[in-house]
C-alpha cells in the first residue's frame, strides 16, 4: 500500500505561516484505500492547520482512535461537524474516565464529549480489542501485551475505583501498521504500551521485522530515566529506517534520539510529510 502521512496536530509548529501548535497529536493518513484520520489533537487546531495544509477533513474514510486521553480526542467534535456520518475506530475502553493526579488537583482527561453527542454528530463506532486489519494492508492493533519489565508507564495517570484513585494502564492504547513495499509503516499516537512492547507486538503480528517508519508520540518524554535509557537501547535492536517523533516524545528525549539514530531521525511536526 501506498501511504503520505501529514501531521496536522502536534506540540511544535515550524515555517508554516498560519498555523497553530497546540499539546496533542493528529496525523492525516492518505493511502490506496482512502484518507484516515488518526486522532484529532486538543480541538483548538485542527480545523485551523487543515485549512492552512490544504488538506480537506471532509474527504476522511475513517477516524482512528489511538487512546481516550482529551489531547487526542478534543478535535472529534469539530471534524465530525464538517464531515458528519463517518467510522470512528476505537478500544472499547474509549469512553472511561480517567484523570491527572498532581499534588492535591485531580484534572479529567478523558474524552470530552458524552457518547451520545459524538454519534449525533454522526460517529458509527467500531469498537475492538483485537489485532485488526481496517482495509487491506492497514492494520489497528489493538490491545498490546505489556512484556518489558521497565516500560511502567505514567503513574500521574488515573482512574476511580472502590479504594480511590488507582494507575490506569491504559489497556486502550493502539497503534496503526500500514504493509508498505519499503516495509512497515508504523503510526503511534502516544505509545502508552511503551513503544518496545508495541513494535515488539507488531513485528511478531505482521511476520516481518524491517520496518521503514515509525512516526508519533513515543511517550518517552515524561517516564523515569531509567525507562527511557533501556527503552533508547532497546530501539536501536530494531530493524527501523526511519524515526520521526512527535508529541508526547519532548524536545530533550528527541534531542538525544537524533543523536542515537542520525540521518534516520527526523522531527515531525506540524506539516510533516512522510510518504512512502
């Protein structure tokens, strides 16, 4: 399959007069089978950088979810609005409530609609835990088997239960694979499931172990550093030709990664094109 990849949504903005930055992530997929959207950022962008990429929402096949955090789900409502009925895939998990846990202030971070809005608004969804092929050659992975012994997530990060606020782990965060002729083309949102336990998972999914891309949010910028050294080390094992990071990975983690992988690492930022 054939893929260009725009990110519409993310953290950082460079040389794209008009646009806007903002914390969270969207990345324009344009394949043989259609465009698909995957996640929408805070809301406050996306129609925006759309308008200044040329890029028209109303042309999306489908809406892929990668979590439930407001930051990757905040957009859904102004892109249904201008593109109406459409697929949106998500976990099943996707309308829980969770929360940020900093200090004394509890802040919600779950989506931001109720789902009766969003399917008035037109959102049909398909909701799986499932490693799933979307078309032919495009896959949604699903829930990913946490395997590492260091990738141990965010612990600010919560949900309510019967004894308080426990860590949520996020059970819902997934991943998109794209079979490409150059090999696979990896798509992350925030990577909750750490990103060795992700490609780790798609590697042995899918069969093959050269991968041509992986770009989006690492979420290697806010763990230990413990996890993010053994995490780096792991990564370099990969068969991977080209990193571009985004989000949730931090300027200081992108930083040492470009010195890690040189020529194979780029930023990608709003107005990133990845094409293959």
């Amino acid at each position: 399959m054939n893929i260009t990849a725009t990110v519409i949504c993310d953290n950082c903005v460079f040389n794209q007069p008009g646009a806007i930055a903002e914390h969270g992530l969207s990345i324009f997929m344009e394949t043989d089978c259609g465009n698909y959207l995957l996640d929408t950022g805070q809301g406050k962008a996306i129609v925006n950088n759309a308008l200044v990429l040329g890029i028209d929402l109303r042309t999306i096949k489908g809406i892929i979810m990668s979590h439930h955090h407001w930051d990757h789900t905040g957009g859904l409502g102004p892109v249904l609005d201008l593109k109406g009925t459409v697929d949106v895939y998500a976990h099943p998990d996707f309308f829980k409530e969770s929360y940020s846990v900093t200090g004394n202030t509890v802040r919600y971070i779950g989506v931001p609609y109720p789902r009766p809005l969003l399917e008035a608004k037109g959102a049909t969804f398909k909701f799986s835990d499932e490693f799933r092929p979307i078309e032919p050659g495009m896959w949604l992975t699903g829930e990913v088997p946490r395997r590492t012994d260091y990738e141990l997530g965010d612990k600010k990060q919560v949900v309510k239960s019967g004894e308080g606020y426990v860590k949520d782990d996020l059970i819902d965060d997934q991943s998109v694979v794209i079979e490409t002729g150059k090999g696979l083309f990896v798509v992350l949102g925030c990577c909750h499931s750490g990103i060795i336990n992700t490609l780790s998972y798609i590697v042995e999914k899918m069969g093959q172990r050269h991968i041509y891309a992986v770009i989006g949010g690492t979420h290697l910028g806010p763990v230990s550093d413990e996890q993010r050294e053994k995490s780096i080390a792991a990564l370099k094992a990969f068969d991977i030709e080209r990193l571009g990071v985004s989000h949730c990975t931090g300027l200081k983690t992108a930083s040492r990664l470009a010195g890690e992988f040189g020529d194979r690492f780029f930023f990608c930022n709003v107005g990133t094109v990845v094409e293959v």
